[in-house]
C-alpha cells in the first residue's frame, strides 16, 4: 500500500503543476480583461469629453501594468501642449511614483519639472531640475529649463552656480546664455566691474555681449584701445553688427587709412549697408562729392537699397541748393518710410521690432535678435 502512495506522488505533482497553470493562467487571462476593460472605459471617456473620468480611469492602470510608459507620457504632453497643465501633472506625478529604471524615472521626473514651469510652479520644477544637471542624457536639458526658470523670476545671479556645468556640455546657446545672465547679475551691481566683463570675454568668446558692454564701459573710461580691440573683434566675427558696432568704432580715434580699410572690406566684402553709407560720407569728406555720388551709384546698381538711395539724396543736396530744395520732399518720403522699419530681427523665430533686445521677447533666446541685413538692411 505504503508502494502504492509513493507511485501516485509523481501523478499528484504533475495535476498540481497542471491545476496551478491553469490559476496563474486564469489570473493573468482575468487581470488583460480588467486593464482592457478600464483603458476602454478611459478612451470612451476622453471621446466624450469627460477628461477628469478618463484620468482617473486612466491611472487605475497604472498600478496593474507599467509597461505603458510611453503611453501616458505621451497623453500627459498632449495635455500640458493643450495648456491643462493640472491633468498633465496628475499624471506625471503618478508615473513619478512608480519604481523605474533610472533613466525612465529621470525622464519621467523631467516631463514633471516642465509640467511645473509651465503653470508658473517654478520652485518646484527648479528642485527637480537640479538633481538632474549630472544626468548624462538630460544635463543640457536640464540647465536649458533651469535658464528658462531664472529669465522667468529673473534671478541671474543663479546662473553662475551652472557655469562648469555648463562647460561641460557642448551647447553654444548655453554658453551664450551663461554670459548674458552674468552680466544682467552685474547690472544689478552699483558699479560695474571691467575685470569681470574681461574674464567672460575671454572664457565665452561665442557671446558678443561681454565684449560690447566691455567696449562701451572702455569709451565712458576713455580706454580707447581696449574698446577699439573689443569691437573691432565683433565687426571681424560678426559682420552683420556693423551697424551697432562702427558708430562705436567712430569714437576711437582710427586712422584714416585704417578707418577707409575697415569699410571698403565691410563694403566690398560683405555688402554692409552702414559700412557702405559710411564709406560714402568718407568719400565726401576726404575726396570729391561726385566720387560718393558714383560710389553710391555703383553699389546701387549691385544691390538696390532705400537706404542707400537716402544717402544719394543726401550728397546731392549738399551738391547745389536748387536740387536741395527739389530733393528735400522726396527725402522726407524716404525717412517716412524708413522709420517704419523694422531695425531687427530673430534669426531663430523671425521676431521683428526696431529696438534691440539681448533676449529675444518671443522665443527667449540670447543674442539672436540681430541688425537685419539686405536690401533695405543695416
């Protein structure tokens, strides 16, 4: 009998093994039904407009199957696109939740920082931000947020605690945005401090700005060299800030051969509207009025320019005062419309105005607003 027992174990095991298949199979088979049920009932909520039900819904998933990640990452950018920042916090805060690899959990954490700056919530999107500027994969991003987040409460002085971080990305933009936060810092400042101005010169020399403010700090000094060393370097990597920089270049007592040589290249070269104006006005000066008024021709036929037919009017009034007097009504027309102008534009949105802006008003990016080139350009 005691034989008997021991030859039905084998048996026993194998219907247990069988029974105990078919419950987890069950299980399974029951929990798909539940996570299809619920992601049904989610969808046909969304489709009738009932966003609340179908979040909640939604979520209710999210503690049976993870492995829809991307899914609700991707409903929850749907909603902060759509500007319901709350519902797309909701739900990044339950994925924030969840155990998940590192990189899904930093990425996960990310999406919620932006859900946080975009309804205003900047201190919280700033602690997450923060324990993320190490991330191999999302620093850049990271420290691009956090900018985002001084410009908005306009705390510059924040950005200098980013600046080896941000050397150790390769980002032109953030080492360009890294310099002109500095230096809104040190405007706040009672005096300003040419040392410093130096340093950023030297450490960002992508930014044009440090060397600017540098230059303009250098002429109220009557540091004509140094000023004439910093602009000199924007007109030669920058060309198309001609129209900024060469009235600044005026003041630092240039040589007249050295002066004609900087516009003809300028003018010749890159078809600079203001060096060609200048060189027009030098030509006067130190030439002939006719030898301008044949200039101005020739750069007119070249590429024909409002600004450039001003100065034509400009010299031939200066040339008699009968055609002064025909002319004069014809220039008033001419500066009618050239105030109308639009003087500058961003080069990364297209944003247009007369007055120069470091950060550009609509796409809040540094140094892109620029002199506008071409045919009634600067």
């Amino acid at each position: 009998m005691l034989e008997l027992l021991f030859l039905l174990l084998p048996v026993a095991a194998a219907y247990g093994w069988f029974m105990g298949r078919n419950s987890v199979k069950h299980k399974e088979l029951k929990g798909r039904a539940n996570i299809t049920r619920n992601l049904s009932s989610g969808l046909n909520f969304l489709l009738t407009d009932q966003e609340d039900k179908a979040i909640e819904q939604l979520l209710e998933l999210l503690d049976i199957e993870a492995a829809t990640i991307e899914t609700y990452l991707a409903l929850a950018n749907l909603f902060r696109r759509k500007g319901d920042w709350d519902k797309a916090i909701r739900i990044h805060e339950k994925l924030h939740q969840l155990k998940l690899p590192k990189p899904q959990a930093q990425q996960i954490q990310f999406e919620l920082a932006k859900d946080y700056f975009s309804a205003g919530l900047y201190d919280r999107a700033e602690k997450l931000l923060v324990n993320l500027v190490k991330s191999p994969v999302l620093a850049e991003s990271a420290l691009k947020q956090l900018f985002s987040i001084f410009i908005a409460t306009h705390e510059w002085h924040k950005a200098a605690q980013y600046s080896a971080a941000v050397d150790n990305t390769d980002s032109r933009s953030l080492r360009i945005a890294q310099a002109n936060m500095q230096i809104e810092a040190l405007k706040q400042l009672p005096q300003q401090d040419a040392d410093t101005l130096l340093q950023l010169a030297e450490h960002y020399p992508a930014a044009i700005r440090p060397k600017f403010e540098l230059a303009q700090l250098a002429l109220g000094r009557q540091q004509t060299a140094l000023a004439k060393s910093a602009l000199l370097y924007i007109v030669e990597h920058k060309p198309q800030w001609s129209a900024e920089i060469l009235p600044l270049l005026q003041q630092c007592d240039l040589a007249d051969d050295e002066w004609y040589q900087l516009l003809s290249q300028l003018a010749n070269k890159q078809h600079n509207i203001t060096a060609i104006v200048l060189l027009a006005r030098w030509l006067a000066e130190h030439g002939s009025a006719t030898a301008a008024e044949q200039f101005l021709l020739d750069k007119l036929k070249q590429q024909p320019g409002i600004r450039l037919f001003q100065q034509l009017l400009q010299i031939r009034q200066q040339q008699s005062a009968p055609a002064a007097e025909v002319l004069s009504s014809v220039e008033e027309l001419v500066n009618a419309y050239l105030e109308k102008k639009s003087l500058y534009s961003c080069r990364n949105c297209g944003f247009k105005t007369r007055k120069h802006y470091w950060l550009c008003p609509s796409c809040q990016q540094w140094e892109s607003v620029e002199p506008i080139r071409g045919i009634d350009g600067r």
